[in-house]
C-alpha cells in the first residue's frame, strides 16, 4: 500500500509540475509578445522621427536650390550690366575696338 501510495503521488506531483510548467510558459510568452509590441512602438517611433527630420532636409535644401537658381540669375544680370559698363567707359576713353 505504501508503494501504490508513493506512485500515486509521484504521479500527482509530475502531472502538477507539468501543469505549472504549461502555465509558466504561456504567461512568459504573453510577457514576451507585450514586450515586442513595445519594442516594435518604439522602433516605428524611432523611424518617424527620422522621416520627419529628412523631410525637414529636403524642405531645406529645395529653399538653397530656390536660393541658389535666384542667385545665379542675378549673377547673370550683374555680368551683363558688366559689359555694358565696360563698353560706356571704353567709348568715353576713346579706346574701343
């Protein structure tokens, strides 16, 4: 009788370790899916950030491009202004070609 005993509740303590095992392990990937949701928020946070600062870039730089083709246009009418100046001065000297 003690024998049939000692089974038994060897039996009852592996079929309860095994139950709690099983409850262990579905709470700990519960934990884990709610910790990868999380790291998954971040990092898509991370990455709009980013996208919004290279948005900010691109805003930037087409004000340059604006800038710059203003600035050349510009240059060009100085340039010619230039010419026209050189050539006045050149017939007041007498000295053109």
């Amino acid at each position: 009788m003690t024998v049939e005993l000692t089974v038994v509740i060897s039996i009852a303590c592996a079929l309860l370790g095994a139950g709690i095992g099983v409850a262990t392990f579905k709470k700990n990937s519960e934990k884990d899916a709610a910790e990868e949701g999380k790291n998954d928020g971040v990092f898509l946070t991370e990455i709009g950030y980013i996208k919004a600062g290279i948005d900010d870039i691109k805003r930037k730089q087409d004000k340059q491009d604006e800038q710059y083709i203003k600035i050349a246009e510009r240059l060009t009418a100085v340039e010619e202004s230039a010419k026209q100046a050189h050539h006045r001065i050149n017939r007041l000297e007498g000295t053109e070609r």
